[in-house]
C-alpha cells in the first residue's frame, strides 16, 4: 500500500448505518491474537460496484487495516486476525468504502468508532459497561474509560475458566462489578469537558442509568470535593442493593455441600 498522502474529499460522504455492520470477535485460546468476524449490508446504498471497502481496526495508538474487495465483488476475510493492535483494551473499528476510479481516494462511505459484539452482549442488546476478555501480563482486571465510545470492563482472558466464573460466582462479581463501577463514576465525575459529544454521549448514558436504575436524580459535582465523593459512595450503595451482591454471596454460603 502506498504511504503517499492524498488530499481526500470528503463532499457527500454517506454514512453507513450501525445496523448495516455486524463485527463480533471470535474466541480464542490463551496467547493467541484477536480475532473478529465482519459482515457488511450495503444493498441501501447506491455506491458503484468497482468502490473498495476497507476495514480498519484500532486501539489508541495500534491499527490494522483489511482491504475487503469491491462493493461489487466484496472479500471479506474470513477471520480479521488482529495481531497488531493493542490487545488489552475496548476494540474499535471503522469501515470506509473508497472510490478508486472517478476520484480515485475519495471516501464515498464511512461509519466511525464501531464497536464489535461485547464477548458477553446478546445479539440484539447493546451493553452499557462491556466486557472484555484481554491478554492483560499479570494484571488481573482493569477499565478501560474508553472517551472514544464508551467504558469498558476487561479481564485477563489468561485465568482458567474466567468467563464462566464470572457469570457463576457470586463473590467474584461482589468484589470485582462494584470497584468497576466506582471506578467508571471517578472518570464521569472528573469530566469537565462538555463540548466533546462522544464523551457526552457515554456520559448522559450513565448518567441516565443512574437516574432510571438507581433512583439518583443529581449529577456528581464536577469538581474534585467531599460532595463529589459522597455522591459516588452513594451510588456504589444503591448498585449494590439494586443487583443484592451480599443477597447473592450469603446464598451461595446457605447451600448445601
């Protein structure tokens, strides 16, 4: 692929809507790479069959981009292996389809920041705190507050038996969801930045959850206080009763052997 610059024109880029992009990572064992599954449903668009599509897949400052053939004759590999991107952390991807004749470089079709299929999402839901299975070293969890889209929980996809312990145990997800949670409300609370629509986005959602869910009609106070941490405290408490960890913990030690 040529390195050389192109001054690109973006006049009539169409958008590519969410629902027309299906990207769901595959499972992998131990020390492998991601990999990520794609489908593109392009029969709304009136793109001309010689455009390329080209699928790009990044983490900060990581990337990889697939050339997936034409709009007319489309060859999407069968497994995107993510071998070059930054494994540990909330995945994004965007697609671009380019004309190559015409104005040849100009993007005639994109949709940015996609995230793929949460490892745990339904095919029809949405997650609002992701998770995320990751090659992490020795770090056991961490969240990812990704300001591209939107926070995430990642666990080490190395510990045996993770995803299913996760879903089963109950003192791991008492000591494991809250600190999560308490951590995402840090990074909420601390941002200031109101004119940034993509962190607002991720914000007003949990914001939203917290008022619909958890009964909090307030906003954290933006500035670092004693009230800020007061209303974090307060609603770690109300997460807490509204998904009864303890109810869940002292059940599990009420069973039988």
């Amino acid at each position: 692929m040529s390195t050389a610059k192109r001054r690109i024109n973006f006049t009539g880029r169409k958008r590519i809507r969410r629902e027309e992009i299906n990207i769901r990572l595959l499972e992998t064992r131990p020390g492998e790479p991601l990999r990520a599954k794609a489908h593109l449903s392009l029969e709304d668009h009136d793109f001309p069959a010689s455009a390329a599509i080209a699928i790009e897949a990044y983490h900060r400052s990581t990337g990889m981009r697939f050339d997936c053939g034409t709009v007319g004759s489309p060859a999407i590999p069968e497994a995107l292996v993510l071998d070059e991107v930054d494994q540990r952390g909330n995945l994004l991807f965007r697609i671009k389809i380019i004309d190559t004749e015409n104005d040849n470089g100009r993007i005639l079709g994109s949709a940015e920041r996609v995230s793929p299929a949460s490892d745990d999402d339904d095919e029809n839901k949405r997650a609002l705190f992701p998770v995320l299975y990751r090659s992490l070293g020795e770090e056991v969890w961490k969240v990812d507050v990704a300001y591209e889209e939107r926070p995430a929980l990642v666990l080490n996809r190395e510990i045996p038996g993770i995803r299913h312990r996760l879903k089963t145990d109950a003192l791991l997800q008492g000591l494991l969801f809250p600190a999560a949670f308490r951590t995402v409300l840090d990074a909420l609370a601390r941002d200031d930045d109101e004119g940034d629509d993509e962190e607002e986005g991720w914000r007003a959602e949990w914001l939203q959850f917290c008022r619909e869910r958890l009964g909090i009609d307030d906003e954290p106070p933006r500035k670092a206080s004693q009230e800020q941490t007061d209303w974090i405290d307060y609603a770690v408490q109300r997460f807490c009763q509204e998904y009864g960890f303890m109810k869940g913990i002292r059940k599990l030690e009420e069973a039988p052997e």
